[in-house]
C-alpha cells in the first residue's frame, strides 16, 4: 500500500502541484485538496497510465479519499 501510495501521492504532486506534505491517506479529493474536475480527470489519467489499469464508474465514484484510490488501485 505505501508504494502505491508513494506514486500516487507523486501524480497529484505533479498534476496539482500540491506539496506531498500538505496531504495524507485519508485527505479527501475534493474536499480536503480543493482539486478541480479538469486535474482530477488529469489524475486518473496519469493512474490509468503509471498502474496499466482502467478504472469503471463504479470505481470512480467509490473514491472520496486517497485510501479509496489506493484500495481500487491495489484490487486490480
């Protein structure tokens, strides 16, 4: 969990260009990070991508915090 974590935490960094220090497991996307519509599609573009994955809508909706993506993200 905390390689997947550590590249996540990386992607929103360089997406967001928010410092990894000012965010942790349970921080919410939208909420806690502020993010936009536009980076959070920009995010799991760049999730898609780095982990060779393809998240569903179910799955996309499930994610309110980083712990959500990285449980989704570790399940495939």
């Amino acid at each position: 969990m905390n390689e997947i974590y550590s590249r996540l935490a990386a992607i929103i960094e360089d997406v967001a260009d928010i410092p990894q220090d000012d965010f942790n497991e349970d921080s919410s996307l939208m909420m806690d990070l502020d993010l936009a519509s536009l980076e959070i599609m920009a995010i799991i573009a760049r999730i898609e991508k780095e982990f060779s994955i393809k998240f569903t809508e179910d799955e996309l909706l499930s994610v309110e915090t980083l712990r959500d993506a990285v449980e989704v993200i570790s399940a495939k």
